[in-house]
C-alpha cells in the first residue's frame, strides 16, 4: 500500500509540473495606468517604449486599445483568469506597427496589408526581446498574436478564435472613431480618455489610410482600406483587383 501511495503521489506531482501555469494576472507584475491595472512584465514595458516614438494619435490609440480592453477584462474575474493578459499587452500595443509612416520603416512592408505587417512585427519584436526564449513563448502563444492583429481588419472571424486573439482583436474595437463602447466600464473609459485624448483619432487614421492606399495599393484592393483610396487619392483605381472583378470576367447574365 505504501508503494502504490508513493507512486500515486509522484503521479500526481508529474501531472501537476507538466500542466500548464494559469495564464490570469496572480503571477505576473502589475502598474496602473488611467486607473486601469495592467501587466508590468519588461517586455510589455519596452514594447510601450517602442510605440511611444510613434505620433500621438497612433500612440494614443494603442494606448487606448490595451487599456479599455484590460479594463473589460479586469471586470470579470473569470475572463481575466483565462485570458494571456502578457500577450493581450504585446498584441494590443504593437497591433498598429503597420501603420508606421516614417521613411524605412521597419515595420512597413509594400506587399502586405498592415494587418499583417503588425502581426508580422509584433512576432518579430518578441522573438528579438533580450527576455524571449522559445519555451515561453512557444510558437502557439505567438500564433495566438499573430490572428489577433492580423484579423483586426477583417469583420466576422475573431469571435470564433481562441479566446486570447479574440480579445485582442475585440479591443482594437473598442476604441472606434465616434463611440463609446458599452462593454467597457463608464469610469475606465473616461479616465484612459482623459489621459490618451481621441480628438486627433480620426483626421489621424484617415490620413494613414490614404496614405496606404498611395504607397502599396496592391495591399489594399479588396480591404476595407479600398474606399480611402477611391476617395482621397487622384489616380486610384481598384477596378481589375478585386476579387468580384475576377469572379465576374466574361459572365453574361442570362
């Protein structure tokens, strides 16, 4: 009996190492910022840093975007136990690094949408961070980034996705021109407004997304960035790159 009590109890022990930490917020360091508490781990700190360099309005908003997101989240204690609240920091602060204008951007590529481009920087800053290493942030914990920002321009998919690139992507939503979101708390948005204005939001993105459209419009056919161009850039034409026009070449209707 003592042997089989042993191995039972080394079972056990086996069983609970190898199963997963809890991914909710009682591990990991913690500030505040807006009256909003979030994750403090040096990675979410230097990732902040990075997007700082960026103008106020683009700062502001992935600002914004983490904190009414983490404030929705902290206001369900279960939500806030499930969610990977690290990866909702990095994803939600470096989800807009496509949209850096400045020349040779790092981030910035002519062929990709800038969905894609800010998935695609936000894997490249955590795999080049002097902290990463491969068993922590395992290729899964980097996919679920990856969806997060790269489906946050496209309507109707995230809501069926792991529940931390949901969350990623249902707040980039949250911070829409001309809104206040009801799933955020009154008093959080308030205060993240107040410290990150929104009045230079809109004028802000427009002028990034007419931008997009002038510099690679091969990226922006058949994406919502689409209409920008049609509307604001001379010579913009995306008739004979969308997919509708493909679909319909040489159809007559009977």
């Amino acid at each position: 009996m003592k042997v089989n009590s042993i191995i039972s109890v080394l079972a056990l022990s086996a069983t609970a190492f190898a199963s997963p930490k809890p991914k909710g917020h009682k591990h990991l360091p913690t500030t505040t910022i807006a009256g909003v508490e979030v994750v403090d781990t040096q990675i979410v700190r230097d990732a902040h840093d990075l997007i700082k360099k960026f103008p106020d309005f683009l700062y502001w908003h992935s600002l914004r975007t983490w904190l009414l997101g983490a404030a929705t989240i902290n206001a369900n204690e279960t939500l806030k136990a499930q969610v990977d609240l690290e990866a909702h920091a990095l994803g939600t602060i470096l989800h807009d690094l496509g949209w850096d204008m400045s020349p040779d951007s790092p981030w910035v590529t002519h062929e990709n949408r800038f969905e894609v481009d800010g998935a695609l920087g936000a894997v490249r800053f955590i795999k080049e961070h002097k902290s990463y290493k491969s068993c922590v942030w395992t290729d899964a914990r980097l996919e679920r980034i990856f969806d997060g920002i790269a489906l946050h321009g496209t309507v109707g998919i995230h809501p069926f996705k792991n529940i931390d690139s949901k969350w990623i992507t249902t707040s980039v939503g949250f911070d829409g021109v001309n809104f206040q979101p009801p799933e955020v708390p009154a008093d959080k948005f308030d205060s993240v407004v107040a410290e990150y204005p929104k009045e230079s939001f809109q004028k802000g993105a427009i002028d990034t997304f007419t931008w997009m459209a002038a510099t690679k419009p091969d990226a922006t056919y058949n994406t919502f960035i689409e209409p920008f161009g049609t509307a604001f850039v001379p010579g913009y034409n995306a008739t004979g790159h969308r997919s509708f026009d493909r679909i319909v070449a040489g159809y007559t209707p009977q």
